[in-house]
C-alpha cells in the first residue's frame, strides 16, 4: 500500500464539510491505518502475504477497531496510526470468518473518537454513501450505493445480501462505509467487477454493518462468533461457463486428504444438484457446523466420483495470535 502522502483523490471526488450532514473531520479521524505482520510458516502466508495493510474504524470509546480479517489473520505484529500521527500496537482480539468482520484492541491510547453504526437495511440502491480510509479527507470518496446482492467467494465464504458501492476506492480492505448522516453501514472487503449500465465497471464490496451486532458480544468474549463455525472443506472453486471447478486444493485440508483434485468438477452435494457457488455453500451449511461429513459429488476424466470429506474448522488450520 503506497504512504499516504503518495497519493490523493482529485478534489471533486473528495467529500466536504459543508457538504455532509454530519461532521466530517470527526469521523476521518475515526480512521486508523492497519500494519500486520504474518510468520513466513503461517497457513495463509502464501496467499496473504506476511505483510499486510489497510484500513480500521473505531466504534467504541474505548478505541475498539472493526476491520476485515483478512489484514490480520495469523497476525504476530499490528501497528495502528491514527490521523494525528500516534502510532500504537494493536491486539487481534477476534476473527468471525462467516461474516469477515475482526476486532482490534488498541495497545495504548488512540485519541480517536468513534463512529456510529447505522443500518445497512435502512440503506437504498442509489444513496449518497462516503467511503473513508486513513489520511484524511484526501483518501475520502463521496460514493452512491449501487447494489445490494448476494456475495459468494471461491474461499469459502457466502454473503446472503453484500453492499456494492462506486466508484471504487483503490484500496478498500477495512475501509469505511458511511450513510448519509456519516454513520458506519459497511465495512470494506473486496474491489469486484459489476455490469452498471451496460459497462463492467469496479465496484467495492462491502461487508453490512446489520451483520455485527448479534455477534459483538461473542467476539469479545471468546475471539469468535458465539455461532458453530461453519464446515470448511479447503477447497476453492472457480464458477464460470455453467459449471464449477477445484481450482486449490489447501495443503493437509479436509478435500485434499479425502482426494479431491483441482480440476474436479463439482456437480452437487448428496444426490443434490447445486448451480454456483452460493448453491454450494448453502448445501454444505444444512449438514450441519464444522467436523460434518460432507458427500461430494464430483466429475473426473468423464467419471462421476462421490467423495465424502470430513469437513474441519478452519481456525484449528492457523496460527493463534500471542497473549499479553
């Protein structure tokens, strides 16, 4: 990620005081940037990095940072600076690898206020939304929410209704999304192609605020979502020309050690047809929380294979931060 001093939005694009219904300094300064440092032997060294930045918003008093895990799983170093320049370690306090949402506990004194939660429920497809990072205004957007919709990725991962927001800020992991009235609706995850007015353009995907709050109190609690984690096969899938293929397997994961290959092409689950990823995933969850056995049904070399894989918890795979 370039230093924020290397690069600006033009100013038309940048939000203004006068121009916000809410106070617009304060919730830039609500901002921090995210350093993370990874161990070369972490699970998710190779396809993450072990170094690792982006962006956090503080929602509580006490400094408490939202952010999207990926910046931090596995994480051993986090560094956190705030507009006015302090910088502060961090502690990965927690991780809900259904949502994507992370925890950060300041390791000192931010001096940073906090931003309201608003809904994401309540928002519309055509509001005014501002996407914010750190470094100010010049790293602000002024933003329309174009879509709400479903959000599958090959990893895993499945978002019944996600926020896509345009244009696209270039660097979106754990930026934040603002309504109208500056509170927070989202939390930045992806930068995803989208068809608008004909035209594939690059939107930003974000992560619905609505999704925390049942899960707040857990993550404090225990580092997770108070929910049974979801079955996690170890598998990415690639969906493209009507059908679905195993691009990955991960090393020692649940398909790899029940022989999946990449290459498979995944038909369905049981005697269950399944058409894209959302399908897939949603098959998996109705058996059952993570440690169920899953039945696949896969196509090879023109033979259809079943294949039963006993599914795992994906945190059992990775490196647990240090306690302090």
């Amino acid at each position: 990620m370039p230093k924020p001093e290397q690069w600006a939005f033009r100013e038309p694009l940048q939000p203004k005081p006068d121009e916000t219904r809410f106070d617009l300094e304060r919730a830039l300064d609500a901002m921090v940037l995210i350093r993370a440092e990874v161990p070369e032997d972490g699970y998710t060294a190779s396809s993450l990095g072990t170094e690792r930045g982006g962006y956090g918003a503080v929602i509580r008093e006490d400094g408490l940072i939202l952010t999207i895990g990926y910046l931090i799983t596995e994480a051993t170093q986090i560094w956190l600076t705030t507009n006015r320049g302090a910088v502060v370690g961090g502690y990965p306090l927690a991780y809900d690898r259904t949502t994507g949402f992370a925890l950060i506990q300041p390791l000192g004194k931010l001096d940073a206020p906090a931003l309201p939660r608003g809904s994401a429920a309540a928002a519309k497809v055509g509001d005014q939304t501002y996407v914010l990072g750190h470094g100010g205004r010049a790293h602000a957007l002024k933003t329309e929410l174009i879509g709400k919709a479903e959000f599958a990725g090959p990893w895993e991962y499945l978002l019944d209704e996600a926020l896509y927001n345009t244009p696209a800020h270039p660097q979106w992991g754990g930026s934040a999304l603002l309504n109208a009235e500056g509170e927070l609706i989202g939390i930045g995850s992806l930068l995803v192609q989208q068809e608008l007015k004909g035209e594939a353009v690059h939107v930003n995907m974000f992560v619905p605020i609505d999704l925390l709050e049942p899960i707040l109190e857990g993550m404090l609690n225990t580092g997770r979502s108070p929910y049974p984690p979801c079955p996690w096969l170890g598998m990415r899938v690639q969906e493209g020309e009507d059908k679905m293929l195993v691009g990955s397997v991960a090393g020692g994961g649940p398909a790899e050690r029940a022989g999946v290959l990449a290459g498979d092409r995944v038909i369905g689950v049981g005697s269950e047809r399944v058409n894209g990823l959302g399908e897939l995933f949603r098959a998996v969850r109705r058996l059952g929380a993570a440690g169920v056995e899953v039945p696949l049904m896969l196509a090879r070399s023109g033979e259809v294979l079943r294949i039963a894989v006993k599914s795992a918890d994906r945190d059992d795979y990775l490196k647990k931060p240090n306690l302090h």
